[in-house]
C-alpha cells in the first residue's frame, strides 16, 4: 500500500478506508461503531507510530466470550485490553471534550481488541495501519456493563493474562492521557469529516497496556478494574 500512496499521506490512507469499508457495506456489512488505535504509547512505540488513528467497527467483528476465536479469519493476530463505550447520544456538537463525551455514553464494559494487519511481520507505517482499517481484526466484549457515575475511566487499572501467565498491565491514563479525551478525539475528527458519532455505536477506546502476540489455542483474560473481566479462547489454526 505504501508503494502505492506514501508513508506519510494521510488524507489518502483514510480515502482508502473509506473504500474498503463502503465495500465491505456493499456487500451486505453492518457497520456498528468505530476503534480508536495508537493510543497508548507502549503501543506507539511497538509499532513506531506518534499518533492516533481510527477505524470501522462491523458486526460480523465482535466474537462472544463462550465461542472460539475464528483463527481462520485471523493473520498474525495480537490483543490489547480496553474500555468500549456504547454510545446513548450522537455526539456530533461544535465542541466535544471530555465532559461532553462523557454525557453521550450509555455505559462502558471492558473489552479485548483483536488487533491484525494484512503487511507481513507488522512492518507497518501510520499510513499503511490507516489504510487498514487501524489494523482492526475481531474484538470481544465483556459482561459487564458500568455507568459512568460508577466507573471512572481514567483510573482504572488492568491486567492481562494470556494462559494465565501476565502479559500486559496498564492503566485508563496510558489511553490518549483518558479513555475520555480518546473518545472526544474520535468524535471531533468523525465530526470533522462528516461521519459523527451515533447513539448505539460501540466504540473501542484504545489499548491500557502494550498488545500481545497470540497463537492458536491460547486462552486470553483482562481484568479492569470497576468493569469486571473479559476473556477469549484462540481455535483453529492461523491461516
């Protein structure tokens, strides 16, 4: 992709998204929120990225607790813990931060983003993760779902376990400074490009701690404080 538009080019990485994802709505996909990548630092220098970015999220995408990961739908697969907020409002006023995001969320609920790219041993540059679609793959969600007036983001704590060893820590403040501040920041740019925030959307906020490589088999758990647990079962192979 790189060969094709630049490194650097990021107006015509998002263009491309935008191509993939109407595609992928013409054939028959729902489109059901939004991920926000690259918000964590451990997880920009993994990658050697400085910035944010973000991506569609489908329902053929979401994968239940109690069901095997579909490895075969999977290349070089890593996850990263996060916070997913489900949207009660739009969000698409003048002037969104953090207060303002945090009045259009429903509830939060801990989530495992299923991160993946298409470039061989994730050599990737900003442009080619934006092309993308922010390197999204599948995603789960947990079973417990918290109010804001219950859970304060920025502080909760999380811990990751693949096969019951500890992979990952970190915590709401590594997300973009606040899981907030991250939403308000996809909000303003969706706003910005014409494509607000709806009421319903679920929106992965961006990882709490640096993203793991998994393989086939493989049993993944991330604890977050105030949002319970989240847990993923790798099947199959990876093709």
């Amino acid at each position: 992709m790189r060969d094709l538009i630049g490194a650097a080019d990021v107006a015509a990485a998002y263009a491309v998204q935008r191509l993939l994802a109407e595609e992928r709505l013409g054939a028959g996909g729902v489109a059901v929120g939004r991920k926000i990548g690259l918000t964590n630092p451990a997880v920009q220098r993994q990658l050697g990225v400085e910035r944010p970015d973000f991506g569609t999220l489908f329902a053929d995408m979401e994968c239940a607790e109690d069901a095997p990961v579909p490895m075969d739908r999977l290349l070089q697969p890593k996850v990263e813990a996060e916070i997913a907020f489900v949207l009660a409002r739009d969000l698409g006023d003048d002037e969104i931060d953090v207060e303002v995001a945090r009045a259009a969320v429903g509830h939060a609920v801990a989530a495992l983003e299923i991160v993946d790219s298409r470039i061989a041993d994730w050599d990737i540059t900003f442009g080619d993760t934006v092309a993308d679609n922010a390197s999204s793959g599948l995603y789960v969600l947990g079973a417990t779902a918290r109010a804001l007036e219950d859970v304060e983001p920025v502080d909760v704590e999380m811990t990751m376990r693949v096969n019951g060893t500890t992979a990952s820590t970190g915590e709401g403040r590594a997300c973009l400074g606040d899981p907030l501040a991250a939403l308000a920041w996809l909000a303003s740019t969706a706003r910005d490009l014409g494509e607000p925030l709806r009421a319903g959307e679920v929106v992965l906020s961006g990882a709490l701690g640096p993203m793991v490589a998994v393989r086939a088999g493989d049993e993944v758990e991330a604890d977050v404080t105030g949002l319970g647990s989240v847990r993923a079962v790798f099947g199959g192979a990876v093709r």
